[in-house]
C-alpha cells in the first residue's frame, strides 16, 4: 500500500505538515484542507523495517501497473511543456551553438527565446566519439543539463507532456536504477517550477467561451429531469 510511507522528518516552521510533491499521487492527495496521520515507529526494528521497505525514495513505481508513480503533475507539467515547447519564428531561430551552456548563456543575456529552434554541438551518443549537430530548442536544450549521463538526448528532444514525462521517468528507472531516477524526478520538479513561475502562465474566467446555445443546454437537461422525476 502505498498510502502508508516512511520519510525522514524536517523540521520546519508553522504547524501544517508539508509533503513532496511528488509522492501525493501516492496518497491521492490534494492542498485543500485534507488530513494526514503520522505514525513515529518506536522499536529498533521498526525503524529499520520503514526505512528498508517503506521509504518514499524506494516506492516508485505503481504496485498494480508498475509504471512510476512519481511523476510530476499540474504545475510541474506546465512549466516543462513551456520550456520544451516550439515557437515558429522566435529570436534566434535557426542559429548554431558549440554546447547547450552556449546557447543558455545567449538566452539568459536576452539574445535568444527559449522556444527558439536552434541546432547544438553535442557528443554522439552509443559509445561513438566525436560530435554531432542535433535540431533542438533552447528549453530542451536547458533541460538536457539535468539528464544522467549516459541517457540519451532523444528522450526530451520533444514537447514534454505528462504522459512523456512518464516515459522519461520509466526510461530512466530501467535504464539507471533507483537512486539515479530519484534524483532525476526531483531536478524535474524543480525545472519544472521554476519554468512554470517564468511562464507567467494563468487563467480566469474571461479564458472561459460561454457556447451560444448554453441556455438551450441547460432547458433540455432541465426538461429532461423534469421528464424522469414526473
């Protein structure tokens, strides 16, 4: 059961429990007032028996499918579809650079848009030496600093939605093992937050469009009541 997991406490200022993002997937949990229990394991065997079995760093994967359970969602995902998004005719677009940290330098100082769809220097991948131009985008190729090495480039080299970015994760698990996977998911979650906040993305109810025909929606489902309760 993954409701019940082991953690290494922090203390932290205030009285509300604070959680990972990650693991509320696990917990089906939600920031709207829900309710957590905790449990202190007294025994020595205890103690050894959450942090062998019941850690949250070894309960990634999903007991009834066996694909992550750790992957990012909401925010995370807005903030890496924005960094790994294309924009046709963005500052710089077309340009060439000798690495990734090149291209990031250009685009920090504002000489390039981070959806720019640029070509980059990049070792060759499969044991092959030497060098390779490769089409990408600034964002992807920001995202790639935090790749394990050894983990090919072509697994981010795309629009990153969620059910990509549970590829990735999966991929990264078979590929790396636990603790590598681990790390992975978290700078993740970070890039993530960090892009969402950068974004500047929101929605009110002026993004809503109203369908013209919504009143007679809502006088056919009313009829219809009306029909079954009669």
């Amino acid at each position: 059961r993954l409701g019940i997991q082991a953690f290494e406490p922090v203390l932290i200022e205030g009285k509300a429990i604070q959680l990972h993002p990650l693991v509320c997937t696990a917990y089906n949990a939600d920031f709207d007032g829900d309710q957590m229990a905790v449990h202190v394991p007294l025994t020595l065997e205890a103690q050894l028996e959450a942090r062998s079995l019941m850690m949250s760093t070894n309960n990634i994967l999903s007991p009834a499918s066996g694909e992550p359970i750790i992957v990012p969602s909401q925010d995370v995902v807005l903030g890496l579809y924005y960094l790994t998004r294309e924009k046709v005719n963005a500052l710089g677009e077309g340009k060439i650079y000798s690495s990734a940290q090149e291209a990031q330098n250009f685009y920090e100082a504002g000489h390039l848009d981070i959806h720019a769809k640029i070509k980059i220097r990049m070792p060759k991948e499969d044991g092959e030496t030497g060098y390779h131009l490769v089409e990408t985008t600034v964002g992807r190729a920001i995202l790639a600093e935090i790749l394990p090495k050894g983990m090919p480039f072509d697994y981010i080299n795309r629009t990153m939605t969620k059910k990509v970015i549970s590829k990735v994760i999966d991929s990264c698990y078979r590929k790396f093992g636990l603790k590598e996977t681990v790390i992975f998911a978290d700078q993740l979650m970070y890039t993530g937050f960090k892009y969402a906040t950068r974004s500047g993305a929101s929605i009110g109810i002026e993004d809503m469009e109203i369908p013209d025909d919504k009143s007679s929606i809502i006088e056919h489902a009313d009829n219809e009541v009306r029909e079954i309760e009669s």
